[in-house]
C-alpha cells in the first residue's frame, strides 16, 4: 500500500534529480559569500572564480558604506574559465562595528550593472560585517523563540508554557540591561546597529539599531512585557495559546522599536495586529470580540493607509546601494531617507498647497494617530482597554499607545522635517483636544478601568501637545510622559485588576473605604493616581510640566485650554480616589471582608518596579531626560528649520 | 515571424503539455481498469502524471522562443502559468483524492483526469499568443470545469451550478468570438503581434471589438460585470473543484489577458476600462462577501475581490507589474488552495460549509481553526505571510507608475483591504467566539488531509524567504 509520505518523497527526489540538471547563475563565483570580521580587527580572503566557460574580465574593486579601517587590496585580472583569483579583506580594530559592500566590478551580464558605469560594468556585491553584534537581534526574537518551543511542546503544557513565557520575557529584561550598559547616551547616531540584506529583490534590509529615544522606549517594553507575564500568570484556559501569542506580541513590539528600515518597521507593527486581536477577543471580558474587531480594524486601516506611505517614500527616495554593495534604485533606510531625503519637499504641488511631503505625512500620521490615541480617532481604546484581560490591558497602555508618538518622531519627524513643520500647529490643537476631551469623558465614567482608559487619552495628547509645539521643552516633555506614562498607566490597570479580583466588578460606586481593608493597595492606589493626576514629586508631573513650559511660548491659549486638563484630571482622579478608598466600607454591597485581602506578594511584585521607578523619575528624572536629549535635539533642530 | 520554431522543432518545448494530455487519457484508463479503491489509484497516476510533467517544465524552464510558427509563447510569462497550471493541479488532485470516503462521491478517477485536460488547457492559455489559440486554450478550460463542477451525484446544486456556469460560459465564448473575429477582420491576422497596429478609421470598433474580448476574459477570470457565475458554481461544485477553479483558471486567465493588453498596446485607455473593471471588481466582491454565511459563497466573493487587486498588477505593466503578478499569483495560490483545502478536509468529516456549522470549531477541530485563521490572514494582507507580499508589490508597481487614476486606484484597494478583513473575521468569529454547537467532528482527520493543509501553510507563512 502506498503511502502519503512516500508520494511526496519521490515527488521530492525528482525535483531534486532535476535541479541538478539546472545550469547556474553566472560566471562570477564568490567565497565566502560574506564576510564577518571579528571586532579588535582581522583579515579575510576571499576566493573570486570564473565558473563559466568564457573569460571574466575584473576591472577592480569598489568599497561602499562603512569604510572605517577597512583595506582591501587592489585587484585587475581578466580570469579564464575555472581559474581563480584570492582578495585579501583586512580591518584594523575599531570600536563601532562596521558594515561595508565589497563590489566587484566586472563584466558577468548576469549581474546587476553599475550605476554610472559604462555597459561592460557589472557589481557582484559581497556583505562585509566587522564588529557587529546581533544584540538586537537575539533581544527582538527571544519571545518568538520561546512562542515557537511553547507551540511545539506536546499536550496542554501549562506549567511549561508559563515557565517559557516567563523565562523569555526575564530574558529579554537582562538583554535589555546589557544593551543600556552598552549604550553611549553621548554618542550621535544609531548604536548596537546591525545591518543585513533580508529581502533583496524587494530593497528590504535587516538594519536594527536604538538612538536615545528607542532605548527608553525598549526598555519600557522590556519591563512592562515582564509584569504582564507576571500578571499573566493567572491566566487559565488555553494557557499554551495564550502566552505563545503574548511573545509575538512582545517580539512585534520591540521589533517596532529598534527597526529603521521602514519597511522592516511596517512588518513589526502589522505583527502586532493577530496576537492582539486573539488576545482581547478569547480571553478577555463579556463583550470581547466586539472590542477585538474594533480593535483590529481601527489598526489596520491606519495601517493600510501607512502602507501607501511607505510605497510613496519608498519610490521619491534616493538611490544608492544595500549593505553590500548590491546597486538600489531606492532604499528604505530610515537613517538615509531622513538625512539624504532633504525632507521630500517638492515644488510641484498635489492638490492646492499639498505636495508630496504633506501628503505622504498625512497618509503617516492617520495610522500613527489611532494608535496615540488622538481624538476622534481613539473610539477604540475605551473598549479595548476594558474588555481585555489585566494583563493585555496593561500591555496595551504601557507600551502599544507609545508607538504612535515614536512613529511620528521616527517617521514624520526625521524624515519628514518641513512637513512636521507645517502641520504642527494641527497637531498641537489635536493634543490639546485630546487633553480635555479624553479628561471630561473620564470625569463621567463609572466603571474605574474605563475612567483610567479614558486618562490615557487625555495623557497622550500632552504627547501631541508637546509634539506640536517645537520647543526643546516640549519635545523633551512630551517624549519623557511617554515613557512615565507607560510606567504609570500600567500601575493603573495592574491596581484595577487587583480590585477586579477580588470584587469582580469595576463600578466605583459599589465600592467605598477600601482603605480600611486594604491599607497597603491604598498606599499605592493613591501614589498612582496622584502620578497620574501630575502631582508634583512624582514621575507624571515632569511630563506634564515640561509640555505646558515648551508649549507656551508657541501656542498661548492651546497650553490655557491644556492646563485646564490638568485640573479636570484631579477632578477625575480625586473623585475616583476619594469614592473607592476613603469613607466608610460598604458594607451594603460587600457583607464579607475577607474577600477583600490585601496585596499577595505576586502583586506586590508587580507593582514595586514600578512605583519605585514612579517615585525616583519624580524627584530625578535626569536620567531618562539625558538618554533621549541628543537624538531628540538632532531632529527637533531639523524640523525647527523646516528642512 | 521570425525566430519562432515550425511545428516540429516545437514539439519537444511543449512537452509538459503533452505529459499531461496524454496523461488524462491514462488516467482515464487506469480508472476504467483498476481495481477498488478506484480514485485513490487514479489519483496517484494522475500525481506521476503531474510530476513528470513537473519535472519537464522544470529542465525547460528558461524562456525561449516562440512555438509553432508564433502561436503559442516561450517566455517567462508562458513558463509562469505553465508552473502554476501544474501547481494549482496538484493542489486539486490531492484534495480530490482524499474525498474517496465519507462524502458520497462516487468512488471513481474521471474527475482527476478532467482535472489534468483542465491543467491543459491553462497552460496553453497563459502561452496563446493569438487569438484562436486563445480562445481554444480557454474552451478547452471552459469544458473540462462544466464537467467539473457538476460530477456530485444526486446533488442539485452541482447541476443547477454546472448549467449556470455553461449558459454563462457559452454566452461569453460567443461575445468573446464575435469580437476576435472583428479584431481579424481589422488587422488582417490573429497573431497578437499583429494586433498593435491598425489602419485608419477603424479606432472605435477597434475598441468595441476590445470589449467585446475583454467580456470573455473577465468571464474567466470572473471580473465584474462577469462575475455572477462565480459564488453559484463555487458553491454547488465539490468543494476541491471550487478549490481548482479559484486559483488555476484565474491565473491563466489573468495572464491571458496581461499577454493580451500589452498586445493591443496603448491605442485603448487600458487605465479607464481596466481600472473601471477592477474598483467595480475589488468593492462588489469584498461588500457581497459580507453577509454570506456559506463559507463556500464567502470564498467565491473573496475570490472575486482578489481578481480585483489582480487586474491592478496588469493596469501597471511593464516589467514591474508583469513580476508583481506573479508573486501575486504565486501567494494567492497557496493561499486560497490552503483556505479552500480547509473546508474540503472538514465538509469530508463532516462539518458543513456554513457558519453556523462552524462555530465553536476552535475547541471541536483547533488545528484546522488555527491553520484557517492563518489562510484568512494571508488573504487579508498581514505582513508576514505571503497575501502581504503580493499585494505589496502590487500596490509598489502601481504606485511607481504614478498618475491620478493608478494613484486612487490604490487607495481604494487598501481601504478595501483593511474592510475584507469584516468578512474573515465572521468565520474567525465562529470559530473562536462563538460557543461549541457540538461534540467534535465525526470522523477523523486523515494524514493525508493534515499533510496537504500543512504543505500550504509553509509557503504562506514562509514566502518572503524565497522572494
């Protein structure tokens, strides 16, 4: 009896008995196919054939990209059918890795040919990578490896998979604080880079690296990633599905943030959109898949509407070559689209006083303001936030709205400069919009997580409010609420979760005097909030205080509108606050007390990091100002010029 | 025309062909002969059939030149429809083969071997390069898939959809006819390069004879306003035919009239009328799919859309658009093969295609919920899987193209796509959201069932690799 297996096995012998009748690809033959040079400097030789049956002519060797300390020796020789030719590569030590293309400049018209040259002039591009590390790397797909093995294990595997979820979000805090130690808050530019070809018929490239603001931001990933997976350790139907989506989400996340090639950065941030949609709709609360589908279709219209962004900078960028030396009519280097682009800004308009750079910054900043959330484009976030578990909630909060203003600073502002100019004063009034809208609805909210929703809203658009306003202290203020705000949403919805648990309800007007109860969640309930209302002394007010100072000088009655946001947000806050946790226990409600114990020591484990990091970036936050100053001046000054 | 080899010296270029008609008649045989379990037996031969056929494409598969004195093609085109033609097979074969128990279906090979004349007559339409080879490749198709798509015994629906689909296809071969033989009458020959020039006066019924063409081609490749037969077939034909007829004469079809438009050249505004055609095609066919609840008819409206985003690739030509196709076409085989596959492996265990059916389907029968969720994705769009990249390069060629329609017309298909994902997410939705209706499926799930739909997830998860 024939089976299956043994079809598709001779199926597979004959295509491959064919293929070696297939005849090869051109006559000039390269060995090794790229070049990897240790970083304290080496040499390497490189082996050049002719593996056809006609004379290849080698007119030299050319060097593109990186050519700190790299010495190639010169070579001319015409080779004849099977000779061979050795190339001797050498690199002194040097300290930042360095990433070159060696082209060999022949006549094999199989290959592409020269830009400039003359017709007989064809490049075979060998890669050559001295000092790379793939720290990066390993940090983006950590989780995808521990997604990969929690799938394959066998059976329901619970205790496993929650061991690997855990062991790889730990993993990728240590590789993130390997990364900080290495990093040079001084130095200008992309570090821990590492850059490959990935895609090269469609020009797509591997080239990762973090300047000061990613850094903060991976970091911020890196460290609510490990409190959700700790919060996600209460998690208990498909439990094996649940934390293999969890690490594509946390590997789509830091991908987002350490990519600079723009296509590679659209990949990221599609991968996001599955795990997500399957996260809030399967495990999440009673109306779930509506606010899962909402959810994913907000995203991926913005998402669509980025894709044509991407095409049309793609095909307006120059041209150059790919890390090794491959010619390329276009690139999708972000580092090189933002300082070779001129910011795309063209004479011929497209429609009334739009050109070419306007357009494509709307088409960018439609997906990148529904993930802020900026009013009216945030109806998503309130049912998102609420219907997903504790877990993603904080997850979504703490990490996935700080995408948004990273892709303006990344995309619409480095290399979109005049652009950014001109629509800032859009993006300021959005902000502030934002700031009292997403404050007024929080103030009429009843269910506590909805309320905290609705502060994110009014939270993010001080982002926008400090984006739009082109100061030096709007700008620093906006990105540093970025990364406080992740810190301190999370606490929000980690201590809702907390009341969750117990009560099984969120409705603030059930509860009352939970103080008496709980004395240590009240502590930090109350730090939280008072972080998130902007209390002085802690990290939200920093923030806070920086977008109004920056955005005053730029827009006087936008930052009077925004600081009115600031009272409405102790309205809200204090209300909340005053409702569940002071006065008496309601004891109509909540007969037995001891349902209510006070924080485990799981959930205080949660909750320290980060109101350490709360009450520390309060009193100093130099630190995290310091980190993303330089690369945050670098383009603010691009943009402050218009050019 | 020069550099075009005789009749004889084309013979050995066409050799896959050749494998796989004759093939058909052997299998035939073999059907007539064999004994008990009869498909299973024909199917295998019919998988030798292919491979062979496989295997000659592949030592033939560098362009070359044109066969039988300029009728049909040898360029990468031809080779491309000549892959996918075997590959689309292939797919259409193994799913067939593995309906033997459980559906009803007679245990019989003579749909494997209408299935390899179908794989014919594909091939030789992605090579036409005249129009009566053209429209003998596209009847030759048209025939074989009548009897396709109404080979399920007892079964009214597969009847009702085969008349429909030969009323259909025969008013169009007719239209398609008149309007070849206008296109003759005016440039004095059939060949495809002839078609470019014309002499004076005759540009209107040049372009009314155009149309005329085009109703064929878009019958074919079931493009608005052509397109009705398509959810009635697809939903009365046996599920792997449907599979078949989505994915291998589309493509041949869509290369046909690539081949075609490049012919006729710039003398007829491809723009308006194939841009027309293709918003019509890509908005009804992702707005009919919404409130479908047979997942047959879903598919068959998706389809419909993925014409639309097709026919995009052929606005933009040149080279970039004609490398776009493919890809796209490449992705969108696996892709739909893959969807189809998965309600051909659980209608043979019994679930129906139909939503209620369906639901509860992630607890009942997880693996094929999950390998379905990742066709749906792949037909969505989501990088990294192989829809992403199609569409991609789609949108990439048109964009480079420039120009205010092109420009719209692309905005458009994103919007669009971002709002198929509305109807994918009902079927996510049953399947995931919504309570089990009942216990798992009756009958297992068969190794060969679970090979075939994992053999297709790998290149829709994993197509960049080879890009």
């Amino acid at each position: 009896m024939v089976s299956v297996k043994r079809i598709v096995l001779c199926a597979l012998i004959l295509c491959g008995a064919a293929g070696g009748v297939a005849e090869a690809a051109g006559r000039l033959r390269v060995e090794p196919s790229a070049i990897v040079l240790p970083p304290a400097g080496g040499e390497a030789r490189l082996t050049l054939r002719n593996g056809g049956d006609r004379p290849l002519r080698i007119a030299r060797i050319d060097v593109t990209g990186d050519q700190a300390g790299l010495r190639v020796a010169p070579l001319t020789r015409t080779l004849q059918p099977g000779e061979t030719a050795q190339l001797a590569v050498r690199r002194d030590g040097g300290t930042t890795p360095a990433f070159a293309g060696l082209r060999v400049v022949c006549d094999d018209e199989t290959l592409p040919a020269l830009p400039g040259g003359g017709p007989d002039e064809r490049v075979g591009a060998v890669a050559v990578r001295a000092g790379a590390t793939p720290l990066l790397g390993w940090l983006v797909f950590l989780p995808l490896l521990g997604a990969l093995i929690i799938l394959l294990a066998p059976g329901s595997a619970e205790r496993f998979a929650r061991a690997v979820g855990l062991a790889a979000t730990g993993g990728v805090v240590v590789l993130t604080g390997l990364a900080l130690s290495r990093f040079d808050a001084g130095a200008r530019g992309a570090q821990l880079v590492d850059h490959a070809v990935w895609i090269r018929s469609l020009r797509v490239e591997w080239f990762v690296g973090v300047d000061g603001l990613s850094i903060t931001m991976v970091a911020l990933t890196a460290l609510v990633g490990f409190i959700a997976a700790l919060s996600s350790l209460s998690i208990d139907k498909n439990v094996k599905a649940y934390w293999a989506l969890f690490l594509v989400l946390m590997t789509g996340m830091l991908g987002t943030f350490v990519a600079l090639d723009l296509f590679l950065f659209y990949v990221f941030w599609e991968v996001m959109l599955l795990p997500m949609y399957f996260l809030i709709g399967l495990w999440g609360g009673p109306r779930k898949e509506y606010a899962a589908i909402k959810f994913f279709l907000y995203t991926l219209v913005g998402s669509v509407v980025m894709l044509l962004g991407v095409i049309a900078l793609y095909y307006a960028s120059p041209a150059g070559s790919l890390v090794d030396g491959t010619p390329a009519a276009h690139t999708f280097d972000l580092v090189r689209l933002a300082s070779e682009g001129r910011g795309f800004a063209t004479t011929p308009r497209l429609f009334g006083a739009l050109g070419f750079a306007e357009v494509v910054w709307a088409l960018f900043f439609v997906g990148f303001a529904i993930k802020v959330p900026a009013v009216p484009l945030h109806t998503w976030l309130p049912d998102a936030h609420v219907e997903a578990p504790t877990a993603i909630s904080v997850i979504l909060a703490g990490v996935l709205l700080k995408m948004g203003p990273y892709g303006l600073y990344r995309v619409n502002a480095a290399v979109l400069p005049g652009a950014t100019k001109w629509a800032a004063p859009f993006v300021a009034v959005v902000g502030a919009i934002s700031i009292v809208y997403g404050a007024l609805c929080a103030f009429a909210q009843k269910d506590l997580k909805r309320l905290v929703a609705y502060s994110s809203v009014s939270h993010m658009g001080f982002c926008l409010l400090g984006l739009g306003a082109l100061t030096t202290s709007g700008w620093q203020g906006a990105y540093v609420q970025l990364f406080n705000h992740g810190v301190i949403t999370s606490m929000l919805f980690l201590l809702v979760g907390v009341l969750y648990d117990r009560a099984h309800t969120r409705e603030i007007d059930r509860f009352g005097g939970v103080a008496s109860q709980m004395p240590r969640y009240a502590f930090v309930f109350g730090l939280a909030f008072m972080a998130s209302l902007g209390l002085p002394g802690l990290s939200g007010f920093i923030g806070e205080v920086l977008v109004l100072l920056g955005s005053f000088p730029s827009y006087r009655a936008l930052t009077a509108v925004a600081a009115t946001g600031v009272v409405l947000a102790a309205a809200y806050h204090l209300s909340a606050l005053s409702r569940v946790q002071l006065g008496k226990w309601n004891a109509a409600q909540w007969k037995d007390r001891a349902q209510f114990p006070d924080l485990t020591a799981r959930e205080a484990l949660m909750l320290a990091p980060l109101a350490i990091l709360v009450l520390v970036l309060g009193c100093w936050p130099q630190p995290l100002i310091a980190l993303s100053q330089g690369s945050l001046g670098e383009v603010l000054a691009k943009v402050a010029g218009g050019r | 025309m020069t550099g075009a080899l005789d009749n004889v010296a084309s013979l050995r270029e066409v050799l896959p062909e050749a494998i796989v008609g004759v093939g058909s008649l052997v299998v035939l045989g073999v059907d007539l002969v064999a004994a008990r379990p009869r498909r299973a037996r024909a199917a295998l031969v019919a998988l030798a059939v292919l491979a062979l056929a496989a295997t000659a494409a592949w030592v033939w598969r560098a362009p070359g030149p044109s066969l039988f004195g300029g009728l049909l093609a040898g360029d990468a085109l031809a080779r491309l429809g000549r892959a996918l033609a075997i590959a689309s097979s292939v797919g259409g074969v193994l799913l067939l083969s593995s309906r033997g128990r459980g559906t009803g279906d007679r245990d019989s090979g003579e749909q494997l071997a209408l299935v390899l004349g179908v794989t014919l007559g594909m091939s030789l339409m992605a090579a036409a390069t005249a129009l009566l080879t053209a429209f003998v490749a596209l009847e030759a198709t048209s025939l074989f898939s009548y009897a396709l798509a109404g080979m399920r015994p007892r079964s009214r629906a597969a009847s009702e959809a085969a008349l429909k689909y030969v009323v259909y296809g025969g008013v169009a071969a007719g239209v398609m006819l008149f309007g070849m033989s206008l296109l003759y009458g005016m440039h004095g020959s059939t060949r495809f390069d002839a078609l470019a020039s014309f002499p004076a006066g005759v540009a209107v019924p040049r372009l009314l004879a155009v149309v005329l063409c085009l109703g064929g081609f878009a019958y074919k490749i079931a493009a608005v306003p052509f397109h009705m037969w398509a959810p009635d077939v697809y939903e009365g034909a046996p599920t792997p035919v449907a599979a078949l007829f989505s994915v291998g004469p589309k493509a041949a079809g869509m290369l046909l009239l690539a081949r075609f438009v490049e012919a006729i050249g710039p003398s007829v505004p491809w723009e308006l009328v194939l841009g027309t055609m293709a918003a019509a095609t890509m908005t009804l066919g992702t707005l009919a799919a919404m409130p479908q609840t047979n997942l047959k008819r879903l598919l068959a409206y998706s389809s419909i859309a993925h014409a639309g985003t097709l026919l995009l690739a052929v606005i933009a030509g040149g080279d970039d658009g004609r490398a776009a196709l493919g890809v796209y076409l490449v992705a969108y085989l696996v892709t739909n093969l893959g969807a189809f596959g998965v309600v051909a492996a659980l209608e043979r265990r019994g679930v129906e295609p139909e939503l209620f059916a369906w639901r509860g389907l992630a607890r009942r029968a997880p693996v094929e919920a999950w390998l379905m969720t990742l066709f749906l994705f792949s037909l969505v769009g989501l990088p990294p899987l192989a829809g992403f990249f199609g569409k991609y390069v789609v949108f990439a060629a048109l964009i480079a193209k420039g120009g205010p329609l092109p420009l719209a017309l692309v905005l458009l298909a994103v919007l669009l796509s971002a709002a198929s994902l509305f109807p994918y997410a009902r079927i996510l939705r049953a399947m995931f959201f919504e309570g089990a209706t009942g216990p798992a499926p009756a009958v297992a799930a068969t190794r060969l069932d679970r090979a075939i739909l994992y053999a297709l997830a790998l290149p829709t998860a994993a197509l960049f690799l080879t890009l």
